[in-house]
C-alpha cells in the first residue's frame, strides 16, 4: 500500500447539507458557514480533497423508482453535484481558499477533469479539491466516490458530514432509547446493513484501511471540532 499522508483529509458532503432550512436547492447563508468552517480545519496544517452529493437538487435513484431510465437519472445526478462544487468553489475563494473542482467526466469549460496526479499535485501546492460529478458512472453513489477518492488520493481518514451525530443502534427518530456508537468493525456494519452509507463505501475503506468519521454538519467548526476531539462523532475502523 502506499503511504498515506498524515495530513490529508477527504470530506463527504451531502447535497442536503447545502440547503439550510431550505427543502430544495442551495441556501447561500449555509454554503458561507460551511465554507469557513472548511477554512478553520485548513488553518490546521491539512490538505483536503471534498466529495459533495446533489441530492438537493436531483436524486438519480429516486426519479429512477419514479419511472426514468436509471443510468439517465443518475447522469442528471451527477451534473447536480457539479452545480453544487461550483457553489461551494465560490464560497471558499471568497475567503481567499485556492479551489480546483474537478469533475470525473470532461466539462472544460466549467472546471477541471479529475486526473489522480493533478489532484494530488493542487492540494500540495495547497489548494483544495473537490471532486464532482461522483465516479462518473451510473449506479454508483458519492459515498462510493468518496471512499474511491479516498484511497486512490492517499487520505489518512473520510469525514462523513451529516444530519446527525454518527451511528446508532436504531432510528433516534423514532426510539428515544437509540445508542450512539462510538466505534463500529467495517464488518459488523456491512453484517448489520447499517444505511449511514453505502456498504460498497465501506468494503473500499475496509480494503484500504481507510477510518470513516460520522458527525454532524450542524455544529459551527464541526470539521476542527472533529479533528482535535471536541465533538462526538462514530467511527467505522478495523476495531
């Protein structure tokens, strides 16, 4: 296996994450919070490379359960997410963050196609990288991409950002009693078909050894609060 730097971080955002109180689309109030919380964990001396979804704007899989042709869908998807590392590129370099997004399919006019080398080359020269656009092919979802990019891109660990604050034993929604776990085996989350990603995200990290970290995106510097232990978090790792 290849080194992996110890200061080179993948973070997966939902396309949720960027509407706010919103029900759709992109609140930009949020993006700007999101984009200095960012900025905070950058100040720390770490190279970050973001993976972001576009389930805010275009479900693939959804609109697919509704009758579209799925690889169409999912193509639809994918362009979302482009949309969304746009708006985001656009928050961060109003902070003055150097940003490359780079899609997984050519859209030269728009942006960068994702090549390993030059990915690897701009967040040493300390700009920031985000992969849109997924894989590039249908089927496969951006926690899959994430977990992909991750391991090609030599990250120590995948910061998962989401509604909540990591994996619990049952919905917390609907059991008061849920139980947060703080540390999970990739296999007994696979064996137990646990949804807070997908299983083929953790087989990738598994293989590679790769620790997941699930936490919530709602906190101010959740991203720093993460990385120097000040918040709760799950962790899926080779317990």
């Amino acid at each position: 296996m290849p080194k992996k730097r110890l200061n080179r971080i993948l973070i997966k955002l939902s396309g949720e994450s960027l509407m706010g109180k919103g029900k759709y689309g992109i609140e930009l109030s949020t993006v700007n919070r999101i984009a200095s919380d960012l900025l905070s964990l950058k100040k720390l001396n770490n190279q970050i490379c973001i993976v972001i979804g576009g389930g805010n704007i275009f479900r693939g899989l959804a609109a697919s359960a509704k009758g579209m042709d799925r690889a169409n869908a999912d193509y639809m998807g994918m362009l979302a997410t482009v949309m969304n590392s746009l708006a985001l590129q656009n928050s961060l370099e109003k902070l003055n963050v150097e940003t490359r997004v780079m899609s997984a399919f050519p859209i030269q006019s728009i942006c960068e196609t994702y090549i390993r080398r030059r990915a690897i080359r701009h967040m040493e020269k300390n700009r920031l990288v985000i992969c849109a656009a997924g894989t590039g092919n249908p089927y496969f979802s951006t926690d899959t991409a994430s977990a992909l990019r991750a391991a090609e891109l030599e990250c120590k660990v995948i910061y998962k950002a989401t509604q909540v604050d990591g994996i619990y034993d049952k919905d917390p929604n609907k059991f008061k009693n849920a139980k947060r776990l703080k540390k999970i085996s990739y296999e007994k989350y696979l064996m137990n078909n646990l949804k807070v990603l997908d299983g083929a995200a953790v087989s990738i990290a598994r293989d590679n050894n790769i620790p997941i970290k699930i936490f919530s995106i709602i906190t101010k510097n959740c991203f720093k609060n993460v990385y120097t232990n000040k918040q709760k978090y799950s962790e899926i790792v080779d317990v």
